[in-house]
C-alpha cells in the first residue's frame, strides 16, 4: 500500500455535523458506498484539449505530472481520496505568462463507462487571458473529479465547468488560489448526472484578487445536486461575488452551501453571496444555505441572501396575453432564468457555446 492510500485510510470518516457533508454524506457518494475502501480498477476517462473555433493550440502545454497537490488545504476526505485513485498523477494545463487568446479553449472529459477518476491543474501565468471550458460527457458509474489550479499575478481566467454527463454519482473537488491583481470567473453549468457531490473552494491571500462564482443549474427527474463553495478572503483588497440559480423541476432536490470568510487583516474586502432557486413542481426540492464569517472590521461590505420560489404567474400571463402557449410561457421564463449568470460567464462565442449545451435539457425540463 502506498502513502497516498494510507493518507486517506488514516482519516476517519466525516462526520454529518460537518458543514460539507451535513445533506449528502461522504459513504453516499464512495464509489463502494464503504468509506474505508479503495476500489482498485479505476481508470482514466479521455481527455483532449483544442480551441472553440477547431484551430491547434499553439503555446499551451498539457502533460501528465506526478505528485501535483493542492495549492491549500479543503476537504481533507475527498482530496486524500481522489489523489489516492489517481495515484497522484495530474493532467497538468500550463498557460504560459504574457499569454492571450480570445478564442476560448475546450477541455473536453469524456468517461468510458466505469468506475474513473481525474485530477487537473491548471495553472494560468502571470498576466495571461485565457478561457477554458471544461466539458464533462458521457456515461459512467462513477466519476471522481479532482480540480486545482493557482492564477499567476495579473492573469484574467474564465474556468468554466459544464456538466453534460450520464449516470453518478459525480464526486468534484475544486482547489483555486488566486494571485495578486488577477481575475477569475468561475462557472458551473449543471445539467447531466443523477447524483452530484461538489467540493469548491477559492483561496484569495493575494492583494487585489478579484473572483466571480457562477451556476446556472437544471435540476430534473430524480437529481440529487449538492454543491458546496466556500470562499476566503484572507489578503486585503480582495473581492468576491457569488451567485447561484437552479432550477428544479419532477422530484430532484438541490442544496446549495455557501460560505464566505473574511479573516482578520483582510482589510477593504468586499464579498458577497445570493442563491436563487425556481421550483418547478410540487415534489421538487431546493435547499440554500448562505454563511458569514466576518473577522475584519475593517470591510467595504459582506452579504449574503437566499431565495426560492416558483414561476412568477404575472410574467406568465403576461407572456400567455401575447400569444405563447402556457408551455412556451414557462419554458421562456427558466430560460431567462438560467440566463441571468449563464450570460456572465464569458463572451458572446462562450455565451452561445453554453446555450447549445444545455437546450436540450431545458427542453426536456
């Protein structure tokens, strides 16, 4: 057994009072269902990366790497449990400094049926522009998604994630340290796998940090979505926005847990998180909950607000009075909806991009 293994199997299984695991516990969404085992036979789903318009990168780099950890401590469980899987082996993404591109490039992750796991890296150099989509397709038993990365001073990252998978459960962790000055959009696009379990989290200990967390999530059939993020602002000037739209319709359940962390000496921090859920049927479920850690005084401002509901009947109508069907009339307003961050998440090529990969689940929606 090797050390990696042994990390994992020396922790003890997480306890539900933990704010990660308190809806979905880790046993749950183990491969095994057994905390403490390591299934062996894991394997690795294909991955490829080509720029938007299908023209060769040139300047990138995409090498696997060993013993690439993550850049500040999270979960302890998932991570030591994903770099054990993976046998701390890493795809490794090098943006190099002083690189620019407005064609955005797309890390497609494509599962073959199994048992799998991955860990990307990304790393963005100083003063580069980059956009990664990182698109997730596909049938699998279970997948285990290990995401770190470190934003170089300057640099100005779109990382955008779109689920489009089948099957789950999905296990994600995401690790992302930002550098002094630089900017990071960071995007989640759900509408694939039955049971999803995300880990997310973002370091700001870099003066002039600048981060905005996105989701625009569908929610169908008999999901089971749990998404976690938690951000803290630990270096001064350091600025954070969160905002997170689901839309649930049949009997899926959502939950959405955010926390944001101002530390002591993180002066002039500016932060702030919202959840937005659309409840689309009687038996859908959507749980939201915001958190504040405030230990500066000294803040520009801290927030947080949460809120569920179903379709605004008088926007119906008022649809419905113009000529769209009742269908249409609900169908154009999750569409609008989703549309309220899906439109942050990057230019007019990387907006389009994103809505040809989820219409057909908001039709089936």
């Amino acid at each position: 057994m090797g050390a990696l293994e042994e990390a994992y199997l020396s922790l003890e299984e997480p306890p539900r009072s933990d704010h990660l695991w308190r809806y979905t516990p880790w046993r749950r969404v183990h491969p095994t269902g057994d905390p403490n085992e390591i299934p062996s036979g894991i394997s690795t789903p294909e991955i490829s990366l080509t720029m938007l318009d299908g023209r060769e990168i040139s300047g990138i780099t995409i090498e696997t790497e060993n013993e690439i950890s993550a850049p500040f401590d999270g979960s302890p469980t998932s991570i030591s449990f994903l770099r054990a899987i993976t046998n701390g082996k890493a795809i490794h993404v090098r943006i190099p400094d002083n690189w620019r591109s407005k064609v955005p490039m797309v890390l497609d992750i494509k599962p073959t049926g199994g048992l799998e796991a991955a860990h990307i890296h990304i790393e963005a150099g100083k003063f580069s522009e980059a956009t990664l989509l990182t698109r997730v397709q596909g049938g699998f038993e279970w997948l285990g998604l290990l995401r770190t990365g470190v934003t170089g001073d300057g640099s100005h990252l779109s990382d955008v994630l779109v689920n489009k998978s089948q099957g789950g459960p999905l296990v994600r962790v995401d690790a992302l340290r930002l550098g002094r000055d630089s900017s990071l959009t960071a995007g989640t696009v759900s509408a694939g796998s039955a049971s999803t379990k995300a880990d997310i989290r973002y370091l700001l200990d870099s003066p002039g940090a600048n981060l905005s967390v996105l989701g625009s999530l569908l929610s169908t059939g008999e999901m089971q979505l749990d998404h976690h993020i938690e951000i803290n602002h630990i270096a001064s000037n350091t600025f954070s926005r969160l905002g997170w739209h689901t839309a649930c319709g049949g009997h899926s359940t959502s939950v959405g847990t955010g926390m944001l962390r101002i530390e002591k000496g993180a002066k002039q921090a500016d932060a702030g998180q919202v959840f937005h859920n659309l409840l689309l049927s009687e038996k859908a479920r959507a749980n939201s909950i915001p958190e504040l850690e405030v230990e500066e005084n000294d803040v520009v401002g801290c927030g947080h607000g949460t809120a569920n509901g179903p379709v605004d009947e008088s926007q119906r109508f008022y649809l419905m009075a113009r000529g769209l069907s009742d269908k249409e009339a609900e169908d154009a307003l999750v569409a609008a909806f989703l549309n309220s961050t899906l439109s942050e998440m990057g230019s007019d090529d990387v907006h389009q991009w994103l809505i040809e990969a989820v219409e057909d689940a908001l039709s089936d929606l």
